[in-house]
C-alpha cells in the first residue's frame, strides 16, 4: 500500500451520491477531499529480526521523497490504514531517505509498541507550485536538511527576479507558491517581512552583497533565506532557486518547462516592480573586547553594600547578611551594536568581519554578581543593570577595536569605552560628551 486518498465513504451501497455527500460533511472533523499520504513499517533499520520497536527505535518506512515527505516530518502510527479516524498508536519523525520511496523514521512518541506492517500517514503536500513544483520542493528539501530533525527552521522567501532582475506578475506568482508550500510544512517558521528598511538583494550580485545579506538574516532571525531567477528563451522558461543559510552557505535547485500559454508568457515579460540599483556600502571589521575588574569590598563597607543593594526590603538584607560574600564582580553581561546583542559564546571577545561606515550605537550593561573566594560561587545577584552607550562614528577604512571596560566597584565609573586602530597606535576618541538620563550614560566618539 504505497498512497491513499481519505474521502470518505457513502453509507451504505445503495444509497445516492448526494445522500452520502450530506452524511460525509456532517461527520466530526470530516474535511471533505482531504488527502493522506499512507505506508506501512517495511523493517527496523537496525536488528532486522526484532519485530516490536519503542522509543528511540528506527524503522523503514515505505513512503519517502516521491511522496513530499521532508527530513523532520513526523508520521502518525496506527493499525489501520484509515488516516483520518485512526487512533496513533505512536508518531515517528523522518531523519533519512535510503532511496526515493523510503524513509528511516525514528520514533519519538510510543503508546504501546510499533510493529512491522503497522500504517503510516501525513497529510499530503497539496501542489499550488503547478509545473514549478519539483524545483519548490527541491529547494524545501535542501533548505531544512543540514539542520537536526527536532528543530524548527525560519525561512524568509524573497522576490524571484527575471533576466534583468526586474519583479514580474509570474514572479509574485512564483514567490507566492514557495510560500505556500513552504507553511505547509510544521517545522518551518515563515518569515513574512525582514526586520531591515528598504532591503535589496539580487541573485546575481551575492558576491557584492553577501554581507548585507548576513546582516539582514541575524536581525531578522532567518535560518534560510530563498530566492531565485528565470530566463525565457525560445517559448522555455529556466528557473533556478537558491537557498542562503547562515551557517551551511548556500545551493541551489534548476528546472526547464514549456509555457502553457501565451497569457503565461506575457506574465513572464511584464515587469510589476522594476530593477534599482543597490547603492554600494563601504564595510570596515570591527573587534569587541570585554574586559571585567572585580571588586573586594573592605569590612566596613559590607553593611553600606546591602543596604545600597536591598532597596529597604528586609529580606534581602537578611538573605545577603547569610551569605557573606568578599568579591564583586560584572555578571550578566550584554554589549549590543545597532540594538543587536552580540553573542561572544563564553568568550571576552568578538570579530564583527563587517561593520558599515557611518554611525553606530554600542551600548554595554551589567549587574552586580557576588560571590566567595572564587568565580564559581555566585551567591547573589543585583538586580540594579548598569548600563551606558556611547556613538561610534565610522569614516575611514581599517580595522576598529572597540574595547567595553566593566568594573564592578563603587567608586569608580562602572563601565568604560576605548575605541583605537592598532596599526595607528593611537586612541581615536575625541573629548567624550557625556549625558546622564535615568541613569545611563551615553558618550559619543569619533573615527
């Protein structure tokens, strides 16, 4: 049993089409020409011979690719073959493809054990894609299978552009098609807008404009961005749709059909938004250092710590009384460029390898952490951020340093900028401006 289509049934053989029509819209949850995907457990991938598998076991499944199944679909398990009103006995989720029609599905939820002949289903792909649909699935496929099956992929979907990267009526149509199959699968998150002002990218110019496109994707939290472009020659349509991904580059999926008409044709060459240059932008690296100063407050100025630190409530007074502490340093630390929060993975620094000359805002925080003895005995934390930014004006090329100094004393400033060039042996901040408003800082320098 290789694909079954649920539409119901009439209720006995001699009754009329339209009476069974009736009978079948009103049964619960019965959607009238809903369709499944259905196959069997053909074995266990590991120990052929075991016939019972439970959690974390693996089976072969005998529906796959040619079924638009995708690596982290999840199959519901049951004992019949009828999709829409069994009840699973188990659910497994895809994590490989052997060959077109089958699947290596490792079950993930268990009511009782699976068994080999036991159902599988999903609901079918419904194909909006038309005879751009294998390209679309294509490029579905190769855009969640570098990531684990368990997790969830965010996928922005761009413009599809024409020879001269103009946006036509047969692009929209396009782009709205990958979007609807895209949602149709339960693992991928559909990202509908970016996060970025008046964002251009075109196929043709990855390579000048790869780093506006990274930027784009880490703001916007985009796993997977798609686009695409097509050539018309001779009544002949190529297609070719590309997938960038964050950390696995990026592919790429073609496909050839014959117009079906000439109104399909003529969709083809009737540009609705027209190409505009994308203004050139002048990129610097930039590297970010943390550097943290602990405190050891004297034992007379422990009782005036607690007071400052429990805001006059009674139990943190009590609470930091008990757990005599003797450092006091930075902890919950955040710096941020452009409001976007870096992240330094255990670190005390990072390398932005792009950084667009202009003006850009760095704002550091903290609170206060404290502890005895040692850095793993965190005892208390303040719940009083620290925090300050400062203007960093970029008009020259060379690599920036950008160092965040954080001190966790109480007499001195809390936390310090020092912006330099290596190769200059020069620090290049002008006098700072400094504004004090509810309690931050703000400080401007200049490149």
């Amino acid at each position: 049993m290789k694909r079954m289509v649920a539409k119901g049934y009439a209720p006995n053989r001699w009754a009329s089409p339209l009476i069974g029509f009736v009978f079948l819209c009103l049964l619960p949850g019965f959607v009238h020409g809903s369709e499944y995907v259905i196959g069997q457990v053909i074995s266990a991938i590991l120990l052929q011979e075991r016939i019972n598998l439970t959690l974390s076991d693996k089976a072969i499944v005998n529906i796959g690719v040619r079924d638009g199944l995708i690596k982290g679909d999840i199959l519901s398990v049951t004992t019949s073959p009828d999709a829409k009103f069994a009840t699973p006995i188990a659910e497994c989720a895809v994590i490989a493809f052997p060959d077109q029609e089958s699947s290596v599905c490792q079950i993930v939820k268990a009511r009782v054990e699976v068994q080999k002949g036991n159902f599988v289903s999903i609901k079918g792909l419904r194909n909006r894609g038309g005879r751009f649909y294998p390209a679309i699935y294509g490029i579905l496929s190769k855009a969640v299978d570098p990531y684990e099956p368990y997790k969830k992929v965010t996928v922005y979907v761009h413009d599809i552009f024409d020879a001269h990267n103009n946006v036509t009526r047969l692009s929209l149509r396009m782009r709205k098609s990958i979007e609807d199959l895209f949602s149709q699968k339960k693992r991928i998150v559909l990202k509908t807008v970016l996060d970025v002002k008046d964002f251009q990218f075109y196929p043709d110019s990855y390579g000048e404009n790869y780093i506006a496109l990274g930027q784009a994707m880490g703001k916007s939290g985009v796993d997977v961005f798609i686009t695409g472009s097509y050539t018309v020659d001779n009544g002949i349509v190529s297609l070719t749709l590309r997938k960038f991904d964050k950390r696995f580059g990026d592919d790429a999926v073609t496909l050839q059909r014959a117009f079906s008409s000439p109104s399909e044709l003529a969709d083809a060459t009737e540009a609705v938004i027209p190409f505009r240059p994308i203004e050139k932008k002048q990129y610097v690296p930039a590297r970010i250092t943390i550097k943290t100063r602990q405190y050891l407050p004297r034992k007379d100025e422990i009782n005036g710590i607690i007071s400052y630190e429990s805001e006059n409530d009674a139990f943190k007074v009590n609470a930091l009384k008990r757990v005599a502490f003797d450092i006091v340093s930075p902890v919950n630390i955040t710096v941020k460029v452009d409001d976007e929060t870096l992240n330094f993975r255990g670190k005390d620094e990072i390398a932005i390898p792009a950084l667009q000359k202009g003006k850009h805002k760095v704002t550091a925080s903290f609170h206060r952490g404290y502890f005895a003895n040692n850095r793993n005995s965190l005892l208390f934390s303040s719940s009083r951020e620290l925090e300050k930014e400062m203007m960093l004006e970029i008009d020259k090329d060379g690599e920036v340093f950008v160092e965040v100094q954080m001190n966790a004393s109480f007499d001195k400033e809390f936390i310090g900028f020092r912006v330099y060039r290596k190769n200059e042996k020069t620090q290049l901040v002008l006098r700072p401006l400094q504004r004090v408003e509810s309690g931050k800082s703000v400080e401007c320098f200049k490149d």
